[in-house]
C-alpha cells in the first residue's frame, strides 16, 4: 500500500549529486534532510533501549504501583497505531521506527501489569489478543482511511494517557515505579520527532501527535522533578499494603485494630494483649 507520495517525501531531492558531484555545500533544504535522516536514526538506536529502565524497575521490585494501566494501554494503543499507519503508507523508517521499539517494550510493560496485578492468565490473553490484532493491521487488507482515523486518535489519546497518568502521580504525590531515565529520554525523542516529522513526512497529523506528545511527556518529567525527594516516592510494592490504602496507614496516628483483643499502642508501635475474662467463672 506504498503510496507515490510518501516515495517523494523519503526522497525530497537528490542530495547526493548536488552536494558531491556539483559540490553545493550551501543547499539548505539538503543539509536538513541529511540532519533529520541523521538524528531519526539516532532517535530509532536510542529506543530500542528506551523503556528498558522501566522493565527493570517493575521486575527488580515486582510490583507496578504507580503506573496507571488506563496511561499504559492508551500508550501502546499510540505505538501500534502510529507504526500500523506509517508502515502501510511506506515512509522513511527513520521517521518512526522508534514506535516499532518502543511499542514492543510497551507489550513487555503492559504484560508485566497484567501479571503483578491479575496473574498469568489474563497476562496471556492480553499477548493472545494483541498478536492477533497487530497482524490483521500489518496484513495490508485494513483500508488507508481506516488506518488514519486511528493514527489522528492518537492524539486526544496521548492527552488522555498523560493526563491519566499525571493525575495518578498527583494523588499519589508520588512517580511510584516511574523511570526517571525513560521519561527524560521520551521528552527529548519527542522533542526531536517535531523536527524530523517536518522534515521527512511534512504529515500534518505525524507532526501535531509529536508536538502533543512532546508537552504531555514534559509534564511528566516536570512532576518527577517536584516529587523526586518526595517521602512518598518509596512506595509499598505490596498492593495491598498501598500508601494510598484507606485501610492501612503507617503515618496515621488513628489506626486501630477491630479486634477488641488488641489495641495499638501509638507512642511504642505496639500491640498490647489484653486478657478477656473467662465467662464461665
């Protein structure tokens, strides 16, 4: 489904004869493409790595308190739209083969939710259901306009996820298992994706997505910023045992056990037996 107008935006003139053979040094229009083919390469080295940091951290504590699984979805939703769109439409690899890496780290993110918070078998049902989907859309049998309604979703999605996850971070005051190292790398691809995407695409839409996900991504980086030295930012990694949890606080001088047997002590942290009279004396 390569289309003739995405050849000519791979290929905007020839640059190798005018700046080699004709030694035009002073070609503005080629000295940028050179640079923007330069860093999209950079950009697609960079993320196969990007969310590495990320997976690390999930597993080394093996918990996935602090992200938001809405954010996560509508994430790789974004990923597998965007390289579904661009893949079918043949443009330049360097303009987004980055999706491609970063989309499947997303799978492994996504999968690793699942199983810390609801087991192996919906873990497996999620990989079922998103293999199956992503080979329908790189089948070439998914209609051009069909995959650019899903691409153009992207963004009020990319506001969505980011808005969920800032807001996550916010009740919490906390970043909780958030990687320090992938958000600021997912701020200055972004960044440079504005560039590229003018560049090598000229679509008005690859361009909006980058420049909302370029601000989206530095509210994020803003609030690890605000929260690193947070208390907060240790979090529990059990669930059930939530900084959050209304039903267990280790800050919350007003806890009390139900059980009349035991009181907590507050001034040793302590549980005091209390001996119950026996009835049939």
């Amino acid at each position: 489904m390569q289309s003739e107008n995405a050849q000519k935006i791979s290929y905007p003139i020839n640059c190798h004869p005018d700046l080699f053979a004709r030694n035009n040094f002073l070609n503005r229009e080629c000295w940028l493409f050179v640079l923007s083919k330069c860093l999209g390469y950079i950009i697609v080295l960079s993320s196969v790595v990007i969310k590495i940091p990320q997976i690390i951290k999930i597993v080394s504590v093996r918990s996935s308190e602090g992200l938001s699984i809405a954010s996560v979805l509508m994430d790789l939703y974004g990923h597998t739209a965007g390289v579904a769109y661009n893949f079918n439409t043949g443009l330049p690899f360097s303009s987004w083969g980055d999706s491609l890496f970063t989309g499947v780290q997303t799978v492994i993110i996504t999968a690793l939710l699942f199983y810390y918070s609801a087991g192996m078998p919906r873990t497996t049902t999620f990989l079922t259901l998103y293999c199956a989907i992503v080979a329908i859309l790189l089948s070439g049998y998914v209609p051009d306009n069909v995959l650019w309604t899903m691409n153009i979703l992207n963004l009020p999605l990319i506001v969505l996820s980011g808005g969920s996850q800032a807001s996550s971070n916010y009740r919490h005051s906390s970043t909780g298992q958030l990687s320090a190292v992938t958000v600021a790398l997912n701020f200055l691809g972004a960044l440079a994706r504005i560039f590229t995407s003018v560049v090598e695409t000229g679509d008005t839409a690859i361009i909006a997505t980058n420049v909302v996900a370029t601000v989206v991504t530095l509210i994020i980086a803003l609030q690890m910023w605000y929260y690193w030295d947070s208390p907060s930012q240790g979090t529990h990694t059990n669930p059930t045992y939530s900084h959050t949890s209304p039903s267990y606080s280790h800050t919350n001088p007003t806890y009390r056990h139900t059980d009349p047997k035991y009181r907590y002590t507050e001034q040793t942290h302590e549980q005091t037996k209390h001996t119950i009279p026996d009835t049939d004396e």
